[in-house]
C-alpha cells in the first residue's frame, strides 16, 4: 500500500544519500524535529545526540551508527538522538572533518606534513581493499600482507582518532547543551497546549452541565 508505484532506481538511492531531496537544510531540519519529539528526558536526548556528535568524528567509517548507539546506551543516553547525532558526519561535512581531525591529531602526534581529503579517503578506500584480501586470503591460495595497513595506521588512521577526539569531544559538549533547552522548551509548550486543551474541554463540560 506504501510502496512506490516506481521504485527508485540504485542511481537515485545514491544520489539522494549524497544529496538528500529538498537538500541538506531541510533534511536538518526535519531531524532537528524529530530530535525535540523523541518520547523521553531531555538530558538522556543531549546525551545520546552528544554520542552521535562524537563518533561522526571519529574514522569508524561505516559503523557510526552502530557505535554511538553502544556508546550512548553506555552513558544511559536516548539511542535514536545517537542515530540523528551522527548526521553531524555528512557527505558535505565529513571531508572537512577529516582534513581537521587528520591534521590536528598529525600535529598533535608531532608528524610532518599535511595530507588532503583526497588522499584521506584514497588511502582508507586502498585500506579496506587490502583488509578484504587479506581476509580471503586466509582462506584461500592467495599471499597476505599486512605492511600497507600498519603505514596507513600510523600516518592517516591513528592521527585522524586522535584529532577526531579532540574535535568531537568540544563539538559533542556543545551539542549537548544546546540540546537539552531546545528539547524543554519542546516538552513544556506541549505540556502547556494538553493543559489548555484539557482546560478547554473542562470548560465546555460545565457549560454543558449549566445549560442542562
């Protein structure tokens, strides 16, 4: 009954995971009210948006969600905030957040040289690859090596989780106190629109029972 009378094609799907439909600033906002909607206490919604902020820092490419989920049920925080809260990490933002994180925590690690996001994500594309074949490789005829990754731990990887760190660290404190008023101000509006719903509802009654 809900289905697409034309199923969208893995060209759109891809598309639209790049760019969303209706863009980026509507897509924001439509989770941002969802965010304020979640059935459930404020500070346990900042801290799962906290959790997600913080791990679309980090260079768990791929397994965001999952993590910021296991973190945010860690530090008793909402699981669905954790989900929004990793859309921090966007097709538009993450390249900025790499470059950042990488030559924060390069700085920070005391090596040499800047790298471009470019490279970043060629070189953790490259090291995926490599992880796959040497994983079929144990099973199979196929020689393994290892030396690739180990440089790729501690040129891009390593520095990227520690500048990660300390970007999503700063970004996730901001998140969360700018979470936990805008979710009150959700619950007490609507707090106050059931009461003058219900004082409503009380006052026709008694008009009722006056006029009867």
């Amino acid at each position: 009954m809900f289905k697409r009378s034309k199923p969208r094609t893995y060209g759109q799907l891809a598309s639209e995971f790049v760019y969303p439909p209706g863009g980026f600033r509507r897509s924001t906002t439509y989770l941002w009210y969802r965010l304020r909607r979640l059935p459930d206490q404020p500070h346990r919604i900042a801290r799962g948006m906290a959790a997600g902020v913080f791990l679309s820092f980090t260079p768990l490419h791929g397994f965001h969600f999952i993590v910021a989920a296991l973190l945010s049920l860690a530090i008793r925080g909402n699981v669905l905030a954790a989900f929004v809260g990793t859309f921090a990490g966007n097709p538009l933002t993450t390249p900025f957040i790499a470059l950042g994180a990488v030559g924060l925590g390069r700085t920070l690690l005391g090596l040499p040289g800047d790298m471009s996001p470019q490279v970043i994500f060629r070189e953790f594309a490259r090291a995926t690859a490599e992880t796959w074949h040497n994983v079929m490789s144990a099973v199979g005829p196929g020689p393994t090596s290892w030396s690739g990754l180990s440089e790729f731990w501690q040129e891009i990887f390593l520095p990227y989780a520690v500048g990660g760190a300390v970007l999503g660290g700063i970004a996730a404190v901001l998140s969360y106190y700018l979470t936990i008023p805008v979710v009150r101000r959700y619950h007490r509006r609507k707090a106050q629109a059931m009461a003058a719903r219900i004082a409503k509802v009380r006052k026709a009654a008694d008009q009722g029972r006056g006029t009867g």
